[in-house]
C-alpha cells in the first residue's frame, strides 16, 4: 500500500460566486472529473466519481469560532480532535499542548516505527531550514509531525536534483521571489510525473503547499485563480502517472479560506477532501471530520 497526501493549506467549499471565489472562477476539468462534474463549492454533495470519491469535509469539529491550522493540522495526522481537546481552534503554529500531542503519537511516527518508509515532498528554503534549526523559526504542524518521527524536510539540493518538488509546484517562485537561479523550473506536466514517481519508493508521502492559505489572507482572486489552474494541470498528470491499484491519493485541506476572498480571514465552511484509489471503498464510508482521515490511512495499511 502506498498514499500520497496532497495537503492545499486553507481550501474550503464555498459559495458559487466568480467574483469572491477562485473554485467558482477558474477553469478546473481535472478536480471536477474528481467530483462527478460538479464544482468544488458548498453545493458539491459527497459523490462517487469513476477514479474517486469526493467527500465534503467538516473542519469545525463542534468548536466554536474559525478553524486555524495547528489544530487542523494536528487533527489531521492525529486523528484527535485537537481544537476540542485544547478548547479551541489555534495556529497558525503549534504551542506547546499541540506539539505534545503531536510527540505522542502521530501518522508518520505510527508508519515510521513499523518500518514503513515516509517522506515529504516539498523543498523548503536554505534560510527557512536554518530558522527551523535554530528555533528563530516555529515548526508547522504538518512539520512538527514528521520532525518528531525523524522524518527530514526536503532542501534546495533535494530540489535540484529533483528529490522534490516546490510548494508552488513548478519551482519558478525560488528564480523569482528567492532569487535562486540554479533551480530547475518544470512544466505543470512534469511536474505532476514527478510527483508520482517520488511518491513511489515511499508508503506515505506527504506534499504540502501553504501558497493557497497564503492568497486567501492576501484577498487576491487572480491569483488564486491562477494558482488552482496550475494545480489542476498538475494533477492531470500525476494522475495520468499513477495507477490506481498501487495506492491512493488523497487531497485534503485544513480549514477554508481561499474560496471566499471577500475578507482576509479562515472560514468555516467544509473543506474537500478527494480519496483516488481501487482500495478507497475501504476507508471512505468512515470519512466526514478531520478526525477521521488519520484513523482511514491507519486502516489501510492493516
Ligand atoms: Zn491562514
């Protein structure tokens, strides 16, 4: 069994309004085969499609207020309800409580302590690593996980060597807002192949990209717009490159934001989760919360 977690930081199904949400304007054949024709909107129902299920999500996980992403995220890989626990939705970075939960037991430390291989697939900055490093910068969630299983963040030689991939996808942000010239940049087709092919060595590997939360607090519909064609190109091809009896895909998120640009803000709109796969029927009819992804990918593996 293999899974390959494609984490969109701050996605949401909301309303079918071109002019405040990207998911009503952009151009996304590829997530709508996915979801049997219907736009990733508040109006999408839970459906079966030929290669997935698509599974609106609930995020609030009966805790008053916007959900943010430590406690999402947490929930996510722990399978706890991780805001109810700690009496609230927190983040965007874990404190104390969070990490402790997270220590204790986790996905990539379940997977990890039975021998099972994981990864992240996402480089990060030489500056990012060296903040992590040094405790000038807090872990995420997602990367307080797989820290505490021993499991290392992708650099930029990874990146170079194409051992991973850049959160924007293509890798044409390090040339231009880093300023990192010897990175290769990739067509959307490639890039998808190469997602597939790294995700093979691996039980479980988990890619994140925090670039839709990101244009969602920055209100910037264009963009977003943008960025979900990308994304749709992307996965065109990896799901051209993967073969459905070798595992399962799953696209998740934790907490809406960028599908209502009207304000900076999280919502608390459901959020979408998409499981590809011949095996998915065995851990979708389980599936409504956050908190039940981590216990599914567990069942999985046996
Ligand atoms: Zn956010």
């Amino acid at each position: 069994m293999r899974v390959l977690l494609l984490f969109l930081d701050g996605i949401g199904l909301g309303a079918d309004d071109p002019s405040l949400n990207p998911f009503a304007a952009a151009r996304l054949p590829t997530l709508e085969s996915l979801s049997g024709g219907y736009k990733w909107l508040n109006s999408a129902p839970r459906i079966e499609s030929e290669r997935a299920t698509f599974i609106p999500t609930d995020a609030c996980l009966g805790v008053a207020g916007r959900p943010q992403s430590a406690t999402g995220q947490a929930t996510i890989l722990t399978g706890r309800n991780v805001p109810a626990e700690i009496g609230a939705h927190y983040g965007p970075y874990p404190d104390e409580r969070i990490r402790a939960i997270l220590a204790a037991d986790n996905l990539y430390s379940r997977l990890t302590e039975r021998g099972l291989s994981c990864s992240r697939l996402d480089a990060h900055p030489p500056h990012y690593l060296a903040e992590l490093e040094s405790g000038k910068r807090l872990r995420t969630a997602l990367q307080h996980a797989a820290y505490v299983a021993g499991v290392r963040l992708p650099s930029l030689e990874a990146l170079q060597a194409c051992r991973a991939l850049s959160a924007d996808f293509l890798g044409d942000g390090w040339r231009e807002v880093l300023k990192l010239p010897d990175v290769p940049v990739h067509t959307p087709q490639e890039a998808g192949a190469l997602l597939a092919e790294l995700a093979r060595p691996h039980a479980f590997s988990l890619f994140s990209t925090w670039v839709t939360d990101e244009i969602g607090h920055h209100r910037d519909l264009a963009r977003g717009v943008a960025f979900l064609e990308r994304f749709d190109t992307v996965l065109a091809s990896l799901l051209a490159a993967w073969d459905d009896s070798e595992g399962v895909i799953v696209i998740t998120s934790d907490h809406g934001n960028l599908e209502d640009v009207s304000h900076r803000k999280h919502t608390q709109n459901a959020v979408p989760t998409v499981i590809i796969g011949a095996q998915r029927g065995e851990i979708t009819p389980h599936i409504r919360a956050l908190t039940d992804l981590a216990p599914a990918l567990l069942r999985l593996f046996g």
